[in-house]
C-alpha cells in the first residue's frame, strides 16, 4: 500500500487565490482526519469524516475552508479566499475505526500563502 | 475543554541511556492514548496505544504507561540512538470513533 497520498506537496499562492488541497486515504479505512500544523498552534484537527459523512467540523476556523469526500478514495480541502493567516502544514490521516487510533497520516501539503 | 500538556519542548540526552517524555491531561480519562513520532518534513508515524483500563505497554525498546489516578502517560526509549532523535507527541482519544487531539509534542535530541 503507497499510504495515505496528498497533493501537492508544496503549495504558494497569492493572497486571495482558492486553494484546494487533495488526498487520498488508505483503501479500506473508513475514516478520514484534516489537520493543521503550525509552530504556535501545534497539531489542530479541522474536520473528519466516517464512511464519507462529515462527522465534526467543529475545527475549521472559518467559512473561507471547506471540505468534501465524494468518495471513500479521495478528498479535498478547499480555502478560498486564501490569506497569509492560512500558511501551515496541511496534513491528511486516515485510519479504520474500531482500532482506537493509530492513523496513519499522509506527508502533508506546506502551503505558503503570500 | 480538555488540554494536554508535554512535559517539556526538548529534551537532550546521552546515547545509552532512557529517554522518559510526560504526557498529562486535564479532566476526564481518555479511552485511549497514543504516542507519535514525527521527523522533520514527515507526517506523524503511530507507534503505540495504550487503552484506559491498560497500565503498561511495550514495543521493542518503548514502553508505554498511563496512571489515570494521576492524569499522566509515560514514554520510555531504552538504550536511546541518535537515530531515535525525532518530536514525539501525546494523543487522547474518547471513543473508537472520535477524533485524536495532539499534544504539543516534545522534540528529542540523542547525543552520541
């Protein structure tokens, strides 16, 4: 298995420019993390979903993000407009419930916005 | 809301001997308890769990322990590398099916 895939790996944009981000879980696993790493904020979770259903999406910060997963092989995570706030590691996780964890993250998208 | 908190932001030791990083949480007891390392660059890599009625787990040279009396897990490396030198982060689950929230993470440095 090639794991969890996200693209691009390396994202800079202009202020204001949509952005959207893609990823691609491990085949079988039914759920599916959004997170976002900054130096001052750590590890944040923005949204999940179980068996395609957004489950919690209590974290994303405004209405400028959003998230879908048309189906259980692929996902994205949109921001428009962008602005320099939104600059952080994307990173994408998949895991099966039942398990208690132990996800499996993608390599993540570092998104510049300038 | 719930917080957790890494004893430290780095820690440097010598190669040999054992590296112990502290995870603790406020509130109420996870029903699981992860520990992750992540190396420059990379996503998080899993490497263990540990569940709420749980006192101790191993793994080749880690171990694992959670005290829910004291709100506290412990993260042993046994005769530390250099190559063991990475960030590792506390994660609290509530339920299989809910979200894992992320500590800090407490960066390790290994000297030779």
């Amino acid at each position: 298995d090639a794991g969890v895939i996200q693209s691009p790996r390396h994202e800079v944009t202009e202020m204001g420019q949509e952005v959207t981000l893609r990823c691609k879980p491990i085949s079988g696993h039914n759920s599916l993390f959004w997170y976002r790493q900054t130096m001052m904020r750590g590890l944040e979770l923005l949204i999940y979903f179980n068996n395609n259903v957004p489950i919690d999406d209590s974290g994303m910060p405004e209405d400028r993000f959003s998230a879908k997963m048309p189906n259980a092989s692929f996902s994205t995570l949109k921001i428009q407009p962008s602005e320099p706030r939104d600059s952080a590691v994307y990173f994408c996780a998949s895991s099966f419930p039942g398990t208690g964890g132990g996800y499996t993250f993608g390599s993540g998208t570092r998104l510049t916005v300038v | 809301s719930q917080k957790i908190e890494q004893n430290s932001e780095a820690l440097n030791i010598q190669e040999g001997k054992t590296a112990t990083l502290t995870c603790n949480y406020t509130n109420y007891s996870p029903a699981y308890l992860q520990w992750y390392r992540q190396d420059p660059g990379r996503g998080p890599v899993f490497l263990l769990l540990i569940r709420e009625n749980e006192k101790e787990k191993r793994k080749e040279r880690l171990k694992v322990t959670f005290d829910t009396t004291l709100k506290q897990s412990l993260f042993h490396i046994t005769a530390s590398q250099p190559a063991d030198s990475a960030t590792y982060l506390c994660a609290l689950t509530y339920s299989s099916a809910s979200k894992i929230i992320f500590g800090s993470g407490t960066r390790l440095s290994i000297r030779p």
